[in-house]
C-alpha cells in the first residue's frame, strides 16, 4: 500500500443550513467570523482564521453546480456538528461571551484528559463546539 502524503490540516468544513441569512448572521454577529463569498439561495462561506466554514443550503447542492466550479452533488439532512479550537485558557471567555448574547449554553464539561468543552446549537441546530486543541492531545 502506497504512503500519503501529508496533510497539514483540514482546509473546509461544511455545515447545511435552511436559512442562510440566519446562519450567516450568527457565525459574524456571535462567533466574530467575516463573510467571504455569498451565492444568494446556495452558499455562503466565512473565514475562520486559515480555515473557511462553508454554510450550505442542504437543496441547492442536491445537483452539480456546473458553469466554471463542476463541484460534485453533496449535502446532509439535519443536525451536523462542528468544533471551534479556543485559544488556552479562553473557553471561560467563550462561555461569558455567549451567555452574555442569550445563546444556551446545551452542555460544558471537562473530558477525562482536564480539556473543558462547552457546546452551543447555531440557527440550525448544528452542534457547535469550543475547545482547546489539548482536548486531541494537540499542542495549542
């Protein structure tokens, strides 16, 4: 079996969402993410440091998107979850943050290696997650 080659990380995540306009807004407004690229009525794309969060609308990516960029059909139905990596020492601040906007905080724990996790649900229900990169056994 042939090797791979390395990756340095993960470039995009994807979430779907039923309301662009509400999820966009939460990811700039609550979380502090800049708007990248908007297709009215598909996509829309924000930048989170080196990294992108691709929102989705699930029925709009049921079919190639053709024209210039042939991407493939894909997409998901319900809930998904995704993980943001907090800075040492700042889930606290992510927590006051949060519960300062009125967003619930759904669950904050410690996992059994002391890394703290606190979990929030976006517009769409997806499962949004804060912790520190110690909570892989990875450097921060």
């Amino acid at each position: 079996m042939a090797t791979a080659p390395s990756l340095p990380g993960i470039l995009e995540t994807a979430l779907y969402v039923d309301d662009l306009d509400a999820a966009a807004a939460f990811y700039r407004d609550v979380i502090g993410l800049a708007e990248h690229v908007r297709v009215e009525g598909r996509h829309v794309f924000m930048r989170c440091a080196d990294s992108m969060l691709l929102l989705f609308n699930p029925d709009a990516t049921q079919e190639a998107a053709g024209g210039k960029f042939p991407v493939p059909p894909h997409g998901a139905q319900g809930p998904g979850h995704m993980c943001f990596r907090v800075a040492p020492g700042e889930t606290q601040g992510w927590a006051d943050h949060l519960t300062a906007l009125g967003i619930p905080i759904e669950a904050d724990f410690e996992w059994p290696n002391g890394t703290r996790s606190i979990y929030v649900r976006d517009p769409a229900q997806n499962s949004v997650e804060f912790a520190e990169a110690s909570l892989w056994g990875f450097e921060t």
